[in-house]
C-alpha cells in the first residue's frame, strides 16, 4: 500500500504512473471524512462469461430486459482488455432485439444478429419478453471461455379477481439457476 498523494479539484485529478499488476484504489473525501472509493484491480486472462440483469428499471419497464455480459478471470474479475466474441441464444417467450457494447467505433448493426464483441470487457442485450410468465433462458458462449446460463421469470404475486389469470412482479431472476 503505497499513498501517491492527495490533490483539490482546482489542481485536477490526474496521476501518471507506470503499470503494476494488483489494486489501485482512490478515495475522494471532504474535511469531514472520506465520501467516496473506487477500486480497479488487476485481471488475469479471460476464463469466463457471467450474465446480469439490470432490473432498476423496476415495473415500468414492463417485457423489456438489459441483461449485461462480462468477460471475467478465474477469481470473478472483469477482464476489461477483452473483446470476445459473444453469442447469444434465447428460449422461451422472447426476443433479442439489439445487442451492444459501448465501443463508439463499433459500426455493427446493433439488430440483426446474435453475436458482439465485447468492449472493455462488456456488452449488453436487450431483450423482450413475447408473452406470458414463462421461463425466457438466455445462454452466452464465447470461444475459450466458460458459458453462463441466466434463467428469469415473472413469479405471480397474485390473480386477478375478474378474470383469475395471474398478475406478475417485474422480471426476477430464478434463484438457483
């Protein structure tokens, strides 16, 4: 742990260092105390792919899905130097309807395809559920690499009254798969 100092918004927050493997870490802080910390932490080689859904959209955001991709190392860090080719396949009542990575010079077509490299060692698909609570399974695979499963569903909270059909949360993912 070595201190590389400390500096004012008015003297600007650039450090130029060389490259060491392992943890870098900043904090911001006020006289009051620290306010803020972010780490970066040095990856090995890329070994697998784990899905996320980003729910924070909460009940507004009705049948559609972004569900992110990272490539990750043997200890669960993003490999932020990857840009993997990543397939992506869905069953159940779904559809993928864009793929993207972020890359501003990425020129693919962001429909039409089930397939994106990733950029900075992410990219996200959008999906939209077609119908119903079932079950939508999205797989991920990438040559090398370990593939990562996600499973989510619309558990009902309760029936309609009128006409005894089940009302949904918005999208969960299923524990255990």
């Amino acid at each position: 742990r070595r201190p590389l100092g400390k500096r004012t918004a008015a003297q600007g927050f650039v450090w130029r260092l060389p490259f060491e493997p392992g943890v870098l870490c900043a904090r911001g802080a006020k006289a009051t105390g620290a306010i803020a910390e972010d780490r970066i932490v040095t990856a090995a080689e890329p070994t697998k792919l784990r899905l996320t859904p980003d729910n924070r959209g909460g009940p507004d955001t009705g049948d559609l899905l972004h569900v992110f991709c990272d490539v990750l190392d043997r200890q669960d860090h993003l490999v932020p130097t990857s840009s993997a080719p990543i397939s992506f396949r869905l069953s159940g009542p779904a559809r993928l309807l864009a793929l993207d990575n972020g890359n501003p010079f990425d020129t693919t077509p962001l429909q039409g395809s089930t397939r994106r490299r990733a950029f900075n060692g992410r990219c996200l698909a959008i999906v939209e559920r077609t119908s119903g609570s079932d079950e939508v399974v999205i797989t991920v695979e990438a040559p090398g690499l370990v593939s990562d499963r996600l499973c989510i569903t619309r558990p009902p909270i309760a029936n309609n009254p009128q006409s005894g059909k089940p009302i949904h949360d918005p999208l969960q993912q299923i524990p255990g798969h």
